[in-house]
C-alpha cells in the first residue's frame, strides 16, 4: 500500500462527532498531495459550516492523524471557508513546534 492510501486510510478514521460520518466521506478534504519519496503531505480542509463548532478540533485531529502514519514526516494542513481559520492554522502550527 502507497503513502498517500495510508493517509486517506488515516483521515477516514477522523469522525465528524455531530454527523457521526468521516472527513473523507464527508469530502471535507480537498487537494491532498503526498510526496511518496520525502513524507511530505499537504491537504485543505474545509469545515461543513463557516461556524463550525468543532471545525478547530477537526483540523487537529486531521493533522494529528496524517502525523501518525508511517513515512509521513511533514504535515500542511490549509483550512478554508472557516470564520476561525487563521487561528485553527495556528494551533497546528503549533503542534509543529512540540516535536
């Protein structure tokens, strides 16, 4: 199996609580790329609602996630279409920082 199977494998155990389905199933995951030879894997999420509730904690558990498969070793995550955007992508700047 592939790196970028593995992250897509990941990211279909990453539930959204409310909607009690899947990131992927939800196609709440847009432009993943997967660099096979450097672990390098970037996507965009996009939360179901502009005011998601939990829109925050699904960026992290995403991103947590795709960190946790085998062969990754970078993980961009570019959230859009989120009233809380640029501080979601703070918070997993700062997961970058505690490894």
């Amino acid at each position: 199996m592939g790196l970028k199977s593995k992250v897509i494998e990941a990211l279909m155990k990453v539930y959204d609580p409310e909607l009690r389905k899947d990131v992927i199933s939800l196609q709440l995951i847009r432009d993943l790329k997967v660099d096979e030879e450097t672990g390098h894997v970037s996507l965009t999420f996009r939360p179901t609602a502009f005011t998601c509730p939990i829109g925050i904690q699904l960026a992290l558990m995403i991103k947590q996630a795709v960190k946790k498969v085998e062969g990754v070793k970078k993980v961009d995550v570019k959230v859009v279409d989120f009233a809380w955007a640029r501080q979601a992508e703070e918070y997993l700047k700062a997961l970058d920082q505690e490894n």
